[in-house]
C-alpha cells in the first residue's frame, strides 16, 4: 500500500468517526472532499462499512485511559 493509499483511508476513517458524533455540523466539507475524486467516496464508504478499525481505535482509547502513567495530576 502506497503513503496516499493510507493517508486517504486514515482520511476516510477520521471522516467516519467525526460524522457519527451527534454534533458533526460540517456536512458542507464531508460534501465538498467526497466529491474531489471517487477515490475519496470508495474510501469513505469502505470505512463506513468495515467498522472493525473503529473497533480497535476506540479499545486502545480505552487501554490508555486506565493506564495510570496517562492520568493527568
């Protein structure tokens, strides 16, 4: 996998994951990079459809919050 392959399937990713907060307000910019090339829409809907990746994000997410080196003082 080439740098761009992964740099637009993290792209897409990040896009999923804010899109799923309740109070994503930027549809006009999901809009406007989904339609910069195809690619982009290929991206995004695969990251829609395979959530396995956002799965594994938020388990390391939550690793990290109980690792008492992470707390805040």
């Amino acid at each position: 996998m080439t740098t761009h392959q992964t740099e637009l399937i993290e792209a897409a990713r990040l896009w999923a994951m804010r899109v799923a907060d309740p109070a994503f307000d930027a549809w006009d910019a999901l809009s406007a990079w989904l339609e910069t090339s195809p690619a982009h829409l290929a991206a995004y809907e695969a990251a829609v459809a395979d959530d396995e990746w956002a799965a594994a994000a938020l388990a390391k997410v939550d690793a990290t919050k109980d690792d008492p080196r992470r707390r805040r003082r």
